[in-house]
C-alpha cells in the first residue's frame, strides 16, 4: 500500500517535471546548440556541430553569435526599445488593472463573477483577430477618425497607426487581464477590517492606501507585472500589426533573422541572450516572493 | 445634570428590507464598562460601527463628550475600536501595530517611544516587539490589538467580542484582567457581546438588545431580578416563568395551581421564580404557601451546583441548588417527589 502510494506520489510530483524537461529544456538545449553553431547555406542553415573528415573529429562551436549582436547597437537598441515598451505597458496595466482587480474583489459575490466572467471573454476570440480589430478601430479611415470628422471635430483623419503608441495600446489592450486575475487573487482574500482599522487608527484614506493595502497587495502587484513583462518582451505579433517603422521590437528582430534572413544561429544567440537578461528579474522576483512568503506563514 | 459622556439619540439604519436599529437611544457615562449584549442580528455590531464611523446612521445623532460626531470620518474620531479578529496589520511587527496609530498623530519619536514602552509593559508585551502577528498566540495578540487601541489614549474604547477567539480558560482570566485595566485607566469602554455571562461579569450597565431595539438598560443585578420582559428573563440565566390568574381575589400561579400570598401583585399576569430560589426537599413534611409538590424529572449535576428538572401539575421548571446543599440533599434522585419552597420576595412580577 505505502509502496503504491510513493509509486502514485511520484508521479504525482514528477509529471511536471518531465512536462518541463521535454518542453522547454530540450527545445532551449537546441536553440542554445543552433546559437553557438556556425552559419551556412543548406537545410538546415548551420554547420553540424560534430563532423569527421580525414583530418578526424572537428567541433565547430563558436561564440561570435553573440560577439556580433553584442557589437552592433542595433540588436541592443531593439532590445531596450523592447524593454521600454514592456516597462510602460505593465506600468499602464497595474494602473489601470489595480482599482479593477480592488473593485472586482470587494463586489458582492453575484457581481463579482459575472464581472469576472466578462474579463475572461474577450479570450474566447482569436488574440489575433481582437488586435487586428484594433487596426480597424485606429486606421485613417477607422470609426474614431470617421466619428471626429463627422462631428467636424478634425478636417483630416488623425494617424493613430503604426506608431509606438498604438503598439502600448494593443499591448495594454491584450495584456489586461493578465495584471488584474493575479492581483484579484490577492486582493479577493484582504480582510476588510483591516483597512476600518486602519482608518479607526487615524489614517486617512490615501495613507490606508500606501501604508496597508499596497503592501499587503505587493505579491499581487509582482506577480501580474511578471505576467504582464515578461511576454511583452518578447512580443512579435502586436508591434508587427500595429506598429511602424519608428520602432523596432525585438520579437520583430528574432523572426526577421529566423524568417528573412535565415540566419537561425544569430536568432538563436538573440533568443537565448533574451532568455538570460530576463532571467535575472524573474530570479530577484522569485526571491522576494520567496522571503515574502516565508516572513507571513 | 450633566450631560452623558456618550449619548445616542435616536439612531435608525436599515439595510435592504431590514431594520437593523430603529430608533436606538443610548446614554453611557464616563469611564463606565457598558455591554451591548444580544443573539447574533440584534444590531449591535451595527451600533458598534456606527459609533465607530464604518457606516453612517440614516437618522440620529451621535454625541461624544459633547462634541456631535455623527458626520466624522473614522479617523477624526477620538475613539478606538478592536476588532473581534483583531485586524492587526500582517505585515508589520508587534512594535510597528502598536505605534501605528501614533505615527498618524504627528507625535516627535521619543513621546511614541515613550508611550509604546508604557503600553507594552502595562499589557505584558515586553520582549515581543519585533515579532510578527503571526509568531504570537492568540491571548498575545488579543494584547496587541488592545494596545494598539490604547496607546492612543481614546476617550473611548469599544471592544467586539473581545474574547470571542479566545480558549475557556483563557477568556475567564482574560475577563477579569479587561475589567481591571478598564479601572485602572478609566477610559469608557463599550462591549459588544453575545455571551450572558461575559456581560454579567464584565458590565457595570448592559443593554440587551433584539431586533435593532433595546429591551433593557441597567446593571447585571436589575437585568437579572428585574427583567423587563419574557425574552429578557430568558435571554439572561434560566427563567421560570409562570402565568398568574386572579380567583376570587385569589392570586393562583395558573400551571402549579398554586395561590400566592401577595396582595400588592393582584393584577400581575405574569411572574418569574429563578431556579436557584427554588428549595427543595424530599416529600415528608407539609408547609401551606409558596410551595407545591413535585417529581424530579432530570438531574444534571455541575460541580459547584446541580440542575434538576422538575414536573408538577403537568408543567416543568428548573431548580438550581448549591453542591454544599447538594451533598445533604444527595438523596434527591430522578423519580422522587420534593416540595418546592421559595420565599415570597423571590417572586418576581412583570409589569403588563
């Protein structure tokens, strides 16, 4: 009996484990085997790793990938233009996500899933479509611009495409949900009293916010930006709908160099070079939630 | 006359369809340990909040050391309240709770110093103060949210079921050290109660309270000799209550059909005779007034005193009885037929 529960047990335990092993670190063993490998023309477009010849084994491992992005600014520019564009878009989404997510969390139980129910429904339609939407809403000849001028409000159509802006709107758009399902999590469990007790203490409103709520929401707050940053780096499909040639993005770079150019070892040595600087927040994050954590059970 | 420290006129809240006060007067007096007691829904916790400033009255007045604070915020108030889950702050250690609400007063460091040492030696937390809420017990924390209130210097204290979280044997000691702390700082604590007996010990006036009204105000002996009504007598202790028929200018308890010698209650309906008046005594020899025969139908024997249950004329009552008495009257078992003594003045008549 005991053996059979261990045997349950650890399959139990690894199941994720394997899950992990086969689907994320083989594929990144790969794409890290690609990003030191030597580019060529063929199928596939890079010298094999190991090849014999007459003169025997040789290795062809090389490390001028990442040399060669790391030279030239523009993978860096693209990269902090990325970061740029996730840093505002979780700043907009906490600002705006937050009162939602305290609003939602503090409605009477009827209300509060309905509510709930009507943030998840936008994911029943195509992410694609919902951002392609949003070009018809902005374009020149889109209902905004065709309501102003109607109204005489403008003479020309104002240009609200292809730039950064509408790039952080469809972004802010789509990621939405992600910053409010965490921080309703934690806001839903608050104790209200909390705040009376606050405020019976002395503590005016605005102090209660700073002093109580925000601290108490902290792992919330954390834990929607993660989901909210991270992808958003590496985002590709919103900034090539509705975003110009002002910006480039870096998702928008890994697949020109994957698609266009077929350079896969360069892709490869910017996935993983992406992989590594976004590690380090995740990392410090962890620890944080971690210490958090073990300071309040 | 002096104006009462905290008077309450005429307040009225409802929510939804209910009434949850209507139409409450309350005065309070200074440095008093006033009970707000009542079953669950009575309204009292609403009272509590409303005093508090958590939800605003629909009509009414609040006043406190005549100043009118029906409209203030929470935080302009010169109260404090604790919470019956404390609500301290998890995030913050004992110090940081208790320094809190200071900290809000614009108070130099050394006079919160100060006072948060005080407050941390009166309630015995010395040695605790960088722990977490979570790294203390139960009665510690009870400590806490009392000091964080205290520490401010209220005029007022209200208390929500201050013990309610706490274990038996803890809320017994507990009582006595709330009642002392009260005395010694003479600030006026208000507390909101469901347990009879918490209130009787704690009080020095209760209110009890039912369906968004108040019933009674007095002190724990009025309340308990004199209730003002049926749910009252009942709501505090064990209530025998008999109905009364007059008979030929016979005053005659109508379920033991049993005459009273009372001349003054001639037109009473209604009378109570709390079990621990009743004496009984195995059947041998027979008195005439204010007695009648019976057959114990129950006996519950609690250490310092036994419950009998008693049938006579079809119609049951409780006797309560000493175990000093108990241990002479050990004869008394289920089955046996006892006469039933009590003195005239145990009798107590409700007003129509």
């Amino acid at each position: 009996m005991t053996n059979f529960l261990k045997k349950q047990n650890f399959w139990f335990v690894f199941t994720p484990y394997f899950w992990l092993v086969l689907f994320f670190f083989i594929p990144l063993a790969l794409i890290f085997k690609i990003s030191i490998s030597v580019s060529e023309w063929g199928m596939p477009p890079y010298r094999d790793m190991f090849a014999f010849s007459e003169e025997g084994l040789s290795i062809n491992v090389t490390l001028s990938n990442y040399l060669f992005i790391f030279s030239d600014s523009f993978y860096l520019r693209s990269y902090l233009n990325s970061l740029n564009l996730a840093l505002t878009s979780t700043l907009i989404c906490l600002l705006i996500g937050y009162p939602i997510a305290f609003y939602v969390a503090k409605s009477k139980e009827n209300i509060r899933n309905l509510l709930l129910i009507l943030l998840i429904i936008p994911f029943w339609t195509s992410f694609l479509l919902r951002v392609y939407a949003w070009k018809v809403i902005l374009q020149g000849s889109g209902v905004i611009n065709t309501i102003l001028i109607k109204f005489g409000i403008i003479d020309q159509p104002l240009s609200m495409l292809h730039n950064h802006y509408a790039v952080i709107l469809g972004v802010v758009y789509t990621y939405l949900p992600f910053m409010i399902l965490p921080l309703y999590g934690y806001l839903v469990k608050f104790d209200l009293n909390l705040i009376d007790a606050s405020s019976d203490l002395g503590a005016k409103p605005f102090k209660t916010f700073i002093k109580v709520i925000i601290p108490l929401s902290l792992p919330g707050i954390m834990a929607g930006s993660m989901l909210v940053f991270i992808p958003v780096v590496g985002e590709f499909v919103i900034p090539e709908l509705l975003g110009g040639s002002d910006k480039l993005y870096f998702g928008k770079i890994i697949w020109d160099e994957f698609f266009v150019n077929r350079d896969w070892p360069i892709a490869s040595a910017l996935a993983m070079s992406g992989i590594f600087i976004l590690v380090v927040p995740i990392i410090i994050f962890q620890l944080m939630y971690a210490k958090y954590h073990f300071k309040n059970e | 006359m002096l104006d009462p420290f905290l008077k309450i006129d005429g307040l009225s809240k409802t929510f939804g369809n209910t009434k949850a006060l209507d139409n409450v007067s309350l005065d309070i007096n200074k440095s008093e340990l006033f009970s707000l007691l009542g079953s669950s829904g009575c309204g009292k916790s609403t009272l509590l909040r409303i005093i508090a400033g958590f939800e605003k009255p629909d009509s009414g007045k609040i006043y406190l050391d005549g100043q009118d604070i029906t409209t203030l915020p929470p935080y302009l108030r010169p109260l404090n309240i604790m919470f019956q889950n404390y609500a301290l702050f998890p995030h913050l250690n004992v110090k940081k709770n208790i320094e809190f609400g200071l900290k809000e007063e614009d108070l130099d460091k050394k006079e919160i110093d100060q006072r948060v040492n005080e407050i941390t030696t009166l309630l015995e937390l010395t040695g605790l103060e960088s722990r977490k809420i979570n790294e203390i017990s139960g009665g510690q924390q009870q400590r806490v949210a009392l000091a964080r209130c205290l520490v401010k210097k209220p005029k007022l204290l209200l208390l929500d079921e201050p013990l309610a979280a706490l274990d038996k044997k803890l809320r017994v000691q507990t009582q006595f050290e709330l009642v002392n702390l009260q005395y010694k700082l003479g600030i006026t604590f208000i507390i909101v109660t469901h347990d009879q007996e918490e209130a009787m010990s704690l009080s020095d006036r209760m209110a009890i309270m039912k369906e968004g009204n108040i019933l009674q105000i007095g002190n724990p002996v009025e309340i308990y000799e004199k209730p003002s009504d049926k749910y009252v007598a009942n709501f505090i202790g064990t209530a025998n209550l008999f109905n009364l028929n007059l008979i030929d200018q016979k005053l005659i308890i109508k379920e033991l059909n049993l005459e009273i010698s009372n001349n003054s209650s001639k037109n009473k309906k209604l009378c109570l005779i709390r079990p621990e008046k009743i004496k009984i005594q195995k059947l041998e020899n027979q008195n005439t007034q204010n007695q009648c025969i019976g057959v114990i139908k129950e006996v519950a024997y609690l250490g310092s005193y036994t419950k009998y249950l008693i049938e006579s004329n079809g119609f049951n009552f409780y006797a309560f009885m000493q175990n000093e008495e108990v241990s002479r009257n050990l004869k008394i078992k289920w089955d046996d037929k006892v006469i039933c003594t009590w003195s005239e003045d145990s009798i107590f008549f409700f007003d129509d």
